[in-house]
C-alpha cells in the first residue's frame, strides 16, 4: 500500500512551505499531490513555484500529481487551470477537482492518464466509469464515504482502478464563493489582508456551548476534529485500498509519515500508532465515516 501527501489546504508562509517541502523530499511518502485547491488570491507560492517543487521531489524518487483548484471563479483561475493541464503531457499527472478540469483533460491529445479527485463527487459505478472513459486512472474517493460504500463502487466497475482514501486529517467538509476567514474579520474577500497566513491549521469554530464544531480555512470549511485511520489500517488494509491520503498539518507531518508506514510495515501496532499521534494533532482524532456513522465518531483501535 502507498502512501500520498495531499495538497496542502492552508495557506503558509513562503519560506516554511518551501522547508516542508524539501523535508518531504526524505519522507516515506510515495506520491505527493501539489498546488492551490482552496484559494486563487493565495499567491506565496504560484505555478512556476509547485513545478520547482515537483521537479525536486520528482528527482526524489516521489511520484508528483498536480492538483487543481476546486472552484474556478475568474479568468485568470481558467488560464492557471489550463498551464496545470499542459501539464500533464510534459510528465506530470494531474489531479482534476472540479469538471472543468475534466473536461481540458481529456480533450488533451494524446489523452493524458489523470486522477478523478475527492471533490468531484463520485457516488456510483456509472460516473466513476465515466470518468474511466475519460482518462482517469486513479480515484480518490470523497472523505464522506464508507467503506462498505467504496467496495460496492469498486466491485461494480467493469475495469480496475487505482482507489485512494483519505486517511489523516481534516475533513474538507464543503467550499463557497464566500471567504468565512475573511467574514470571521469582518472583512470583505477581496480585501481579506490574507488573514489565512496567521492559522497554519485553520480557525476552531465551537459552539455556543464551546463545543468543538468546524475549522475555517478561508473559502473551505473543514471538520473541527481530524479524522484518522491509523488506529483502523489493518482493516483499511484488508479492503483492497490502495493509497493513503495524509492531509498535511502545521507541524508534525513527518512524524505521521513515519508512524503510518512503519503500522503498514508491520512494525508498529495500530493501538501504539495511535496512542504516539494522538497528542501531535491539532485536535482530536475521529474516524466515524470509515465505519458508516457519524463523521466524529472515534471507534476504538483494532487490538
């Protein structure tokens, strides 16, 4: 089983994107996804500076996935989804977030091989095999889906493919023309002072009550608790999945990597993996949806 880095959701500072980026260079990752899927007005780092990235990481030995902004608002978010495209006929494969991305893919000559991702939205064998048609040769399921839910999906396509789970992190929940970072400072969008550089993991959002409730992360609104299979691998394992997604989060990235490849390597047990991420996370760990219940449920490791 592989391990993926997805793109990075928070918007960081120049310099410590670059340093976590060359740190991963020597992780145990297996694929690495990059580029801005939230925000078009996050400019730190822009198109040449992700094909920099890719290329070090390429070098590494990483398998490198361009990914592509969720929601395309303006032309110039068109023209950037078009250079990522060009992409992939000059060695990199993309990942398409929405369908316009799709559809630049696959009129793509020749037909470049693409990764269907999370937020297209894929509930059934029908549009996944459609997507097939396309070019896609990975799917990264949505975060939402069980996975009594992804092997009925994968069981009813009529030609395998590669399935991809996302594994660590905060849940994506749902994204909006509307900055929520930007309201939360009363602050219009487009005049937002780029607030998102102060929260390397979003911005808590409880109850009235003080419960934990969501994390804001600009136009995207995120769980409040991080989801994590970690403590369930052997069972993910045993469902024929083939990637992980780890999400990156402020601090401790690597330790994660680490502590997942060495469960999937048979040195570590899910219950100690568990119990060493725990207090490097940012919140509280859930992994409802994997099981089909609620999203913030935590079912207890396998023992």
């Amino acid at each position: 089983m592989k391990l993926a880095l997805g793109p990075l959701l928070y918007y960081w500072p120049r310099e410590a994107t670059l340093s976590f980026y060359a740190a991963i260079a020597d992780s145990p990752v297996d694929i690495v996804y990059l580029g801005e899927t939230v925000c078009s007005r996050r400019h730190e780092l822009r198109l040449p500076d992700w094909l920099e990235i890719a290329q070090v990481l390429r070098d590494a030995g990483k398998e490198v996935v361009l990914s592509s902004q969720v929601l395309v608002e303006s032309e110039s978010d068109l023209k950037t989804l078009r250079r990522i495209v060009q992409q992939s006929t000059d060695g990199f494969r993309v990942e398409a977030n929405d369908m316009g991305a799709v559809r630049l893919l696959s009129h793509q000559t020749p037909r470049p091989a693409w990764v269907a991702g999370p937020t297209l939205n894929v509930f059934n064998p029908q549009t996944l095999g459609m997507l097939q048609d396309l070019g896609a040769r990975r799917w990264v399921a949505a975060p939402e889906m069980s996975c009594a839910q992804i092997s009925a999906l994968r069981a009813a396509l009529d030609t395998p493919l590669e399935v991809e789970v996302f594994a660590h992190g905060r849940l994506p929940l749902a994204y909006s023309a509307r900055c929520f970072t930007a309201r939360h400072f009363n602050l219009q969008k487009d005049s937002c002072g780029f607030r998102c550089l102060e929260f390397a993991d979003g911005i808590p959002l409880n109850t009235r009550e003080g419960e934990p409730f969501l994390t804001l992360n600009g136009i995207q609104t995120q769980s409040a608790q991080v989801h994590s299979l970690l403590g369930l691998l052997p069972e993910v394992q045993a469902a024929g999945v083939d990637i992980l997604r780890i999400s990156p989060q402020g601090q401790h990235t690597d330790t994660l990597l680490h502590l997942f490849r060495r469960v999937l390597d048979g040195a570590l047990h899910p219950t100690e993996a568990l119990a060493s991420a725990t207090p490097l996370l940012p919140a509280a760990p859930c992994n409802g949806f994997w099981r089909g219940d609620a999203g913030l449920t935590q079912h207890p490791a396998l023992v």
